[in-house]
C-alpha cells in the first residue's frame, strides 16, 4: 500500500495554502493603509540625454533633494532596447513575474548569456494584467554603461566626493510611457530592494513597539489595581492570623450575647403561677368555687362553680393584664342547684404577671414598709383606753394581713416570716391573702365566738 505524501486536510492543499498566504503578506505593504511603511527611495538618474536629476524609484521627479541619494541609474538609449507588450489573466506581481521571464525567453533574439531584460504592469483589472517586456544585448550595452560610470566617477573626484564605491553598480532603466520606469534585472537594483526590506521591517517593528507601549500604558493601571488587591490580600490573611484569638472570643462572646437574649426572651415570656393564683383569689366572688386552674405559657383554663358565669368572664376582662377573655364551651347549670359550672380561658400580659427582678422586689417591699410598721395610735387622754385598744388592734390586724399577702406575690413564691392577728393566733392560709371570707371552697367560715375575740364587739 502506497504511502501518500500530499499535504492535504479536508480535500484542502496545505501547501498551496501556505504559498498563498505568503503572497498575500509580501503584497501587504503595498495596500495603501500599510504603504507608508516602506516609503520610496531616490536615486540620481543619469539620462540618455540632459543632464543628471533626482528622482523617486517610481519615476517621478523629486521637487527639492534635502540630501545625496544612495543610489543611481543610467537610462539605455531607445535604439539599444527591444521593446513588446503582453496581455496576461489577472495574475499575482508574483506569478507575472514568472509569465515575463517565459515570454522574454520565447521571442529573445539573443543567447540567453547576452540577455537583458526587465518588465513592468502598465496596468491592471480584475479580469487582465497588460504587462511591458524590454530586451537589450549585453554586448552593446557594457561599453555604453563603462562610459557612464566613467564620466560619474570623474565628477565625484572634480567634487570631492570618495562614494566610488557605489557607482560602480549602476541601476539600468529604461522608462515606458507615462515615465514608468522599467528596470533591467542584475544590476545595482538588488541592493536598493534590501535596503527597502530592511527599512520596512524597521518600521514595522517601531509600530510593534509603540503598540506595545500603548498597550502597556493601557495595562498599567489595572495592573496597579491587581497588585495592590493582592498587597491587601496579604495583608488581611496577615492581621487575621494575628488576630485568630480575639476573633474567635469575639464569636464565643457573640454567641453567649445571643444565648442571653434568647433566655430573656422566654423569660420575658414566662408567667408567674404565684401572681396568677394571688389575682384569681382577689378577682373571684365568694360565691365561686375553682376546681382546677392549668397554665400553659401566657394562657391560662379554669373551670369550676359560679352562680353567674357571664359576671365572671366580665370582671376577668376588667382586670389589669387580662386579655383575651372567652369560655370555649357554655356554662352549665346543675340540676337542682344554683351553680353553674363554666370553663373559661384568659390570656395573660408577662409583662403583669412575670417573674419580678430583685430590683423590682426591693421596690415592693420598700412600699410595703410603712405599712406594715404603722404605730398604734396613742390615747388622746387617760380616760379613753378601753375605746383605743380595740381600734389599734384591727389595724395592726389589717396590715399584717396586707403584708403577708404582698410578700410571697413580689417574691416568687417565697414565703417571710408569718404575721399574727390580732387575738395572737397565726392566720391560716388562702388563696385570696387578704380576705377572710371566700376560699376556693366557696364556704364561709363561722364568726369567732365573743369571748374568743376579746371581749364584746364594739
């Protein structure tokens, strides 16, 4: 099995590919956006007749030389060169070049090593190239060309001048109408065209550079504002090492602020049993009977036996701190009987009936104080006691009551020392503190017996 060497991908010819692309690049710097990359050169023309002027390689004469030019031609004389016009397809400078060379080599009267030749594009289409071929004997020109270069060098001596070197490789021209220059191939030319190459990869690297510069002036700002993002990166990952310890107490003492505040939030939320108990005794009548009395949060379910249960539920509403007062099933009345029994449900405000703080405490009892250490009052005159004793009693009576009802509703529960009545016995305990009357029975105790009392009511 043949191995095949073409360069070929997709039914594409690479190394056709390649070649055009070249071409296309040695025509780039003659498009007129790039041309000023590979400006013109003079050259001092010396004609077939007149005297030596400075011209542009492109034929035209220069309005005012500001310096020597490096290069020099001598125009042939009309009767030495063969001239012929040729019409060719739309061709590259390149493939013209070589359709040239086959044509002059095709109707050249002369040995190929007495040839001379050169040819230039009169013009161009999209369709046709017409191109001018020249042809010359080297026999017959030489002598002519010595001569030339002869009288050059004879002037540059008369004039001081030691660039004897470079006359002694002359261009050879001869000009096609419309002064288009035609230059014949092997002479002096060579060393302008590399010089040409050479200038325009000069300026094509100066353009390179200042691109680049432009770009790096672009560049630099934003390289500035890169390094000094990493310098602060650096510098953050630096202080946070440094700081581990403080950031990580600050996070423990963040949590344990939240942890506070959520305590304080229930606590602020609790409800004191002991309050609610305290305000159920003073609010219900005496004839009301709790059976069972359930807190749950801020909401708290009794049930048990009234005689009018809508005046209850109406003076539970009435009460500081109550909210939300309503009986989730109706009172029933007891066969036979005068009760009824309700179940009645009330909201609670914490901020009324929740724990108390020591502050809160302290006040209260500071309130208290005078109250309870109130003097009896004196005997007017000496023959009044018998009528100042009993009033002097009952009020010491209703003041220890006093505080020993307030005392276990601002303390939370906490029981103080118990106070004694009036006749020196210990009050027994109610719900209600400060009322002798209704218990959570609903019964009224028995009325002492006078001589219990003391004595004869007054």
């Amino acid at each position: 099995m043949a191995i095949s060497t073409e360069s070929r991908f997709f039914g594409l010819d690479l190394n056709q590919l390649k070649a055009d692309v070249f071409k296309t690049w040695r025509r780039a710097p003659q498009w007129p956006p790039l041309s000023w990359l590979r400006p013109e050169q003079m050259l001092r023309l010396v004609p077939a007749e007149g005297a030596p002027s400075v011209v542009w390689e492109s034929g035209q004469p220069v309005a005012k030389a500001g310096r020597e030019p490096g290069f020099w031609a001598v125009e042939l004389p009309e009767h030495m060169v063969l001239r012929k016009t040729v019409a060719l397809p739309a061709l590259d400078p390149q493939d013209c070049a070589s359709a040239a060379e086959l044509e002059v080599q095709a109707i050249s009267p002369f040995a190929a090593d007495e040839l001379l030749w050169g040819y230039t594009e009169l013009s161009r289409s999209s369709k046709a190239v017409k191109l001018l071929v020249v042809l010359a004997s080297r026999t017959q020109t030489e002598p002519y060309l010595q001569a030339r270069v002869a009288e050059q060098l004879h002037l540059q001596t008369l004039k001081g001048q030691t660039k004897a070197e470079s006359l002694e490789q002359p261009e050879v021209w001869v000009f096609a109408p419309e002064r288009i220059p035609v230059v014949f191939q092997g002479f002096g030319e060579h060393a302008r065209y590399a010089w040409g190459r050479k200038r325009l990869w000069w300026n094509v690297s100066g353009v390179a550079l200042a691109l680049l510069l432009c770009a790096a002036i672009a560049a630099t700002p934003t390289a500035q504002l890169r390094l000094r993002a990493i310098e602060a990166t650096h510098a953050y990952e630096g202080m946070a090492a440094k700081t581990a310890d403080v950031v990580a107490k600050r996070e423990s003492l963040i949590q344990s602020a939240d942890k506070v505040a959520g305590l304080s939030e229930l606590l602020g939320e609790r409800i004191d049993g002991v309050q609610v108990l305290s305000m159920l005794t003073n609010v219900l009548p005496d004839d009301t009977a709790l059976q069972s009395a359930r807190i749950q949060g801020s909401k708290v379910t009794i049930s048990g036996l009234t005689e009018n249960a809508s005046a209850l539920m109406q003076k539970l509403s009435n009460q500081d701190g109550v909210k939300d007062v309503r009986a989730p099933s109706a009172a029933t009345r007891m066969g036979g009987g005068n009760k009824e029994s309700f179940t009645i449900e009330l909201g609670l405000d914490a901020k009324v009936f929740g724990p108390k703080t020591i502050q809160e405490v302290e006040v209260a009892h500071a309130k208290l104080e005078p109250a309870a250490s109130v003097p009896s009052t004196p005997a007017v005159d000496a023959a009044a006691p018998a009528a100042s004793a009993p009033a002097a009693t009952a009020a010491a009576a209703t003041a220890a009551a006093a505080v020993g009802a307030a005392a276990p509703a601002a303390a939370s529960g906490e029981q103080g020392p118990a106070k004694a009545n009036a006749d020196g016995s210990k009050p027994g305990p109610t719900l209600g503190g400060t009322k002798r009357g209704p218990t959570l029975g609903g019964s009224k105790p028995q009325s002492p017996p006078a001589s219990e009392s003391g004595g004869k009511q007054p």
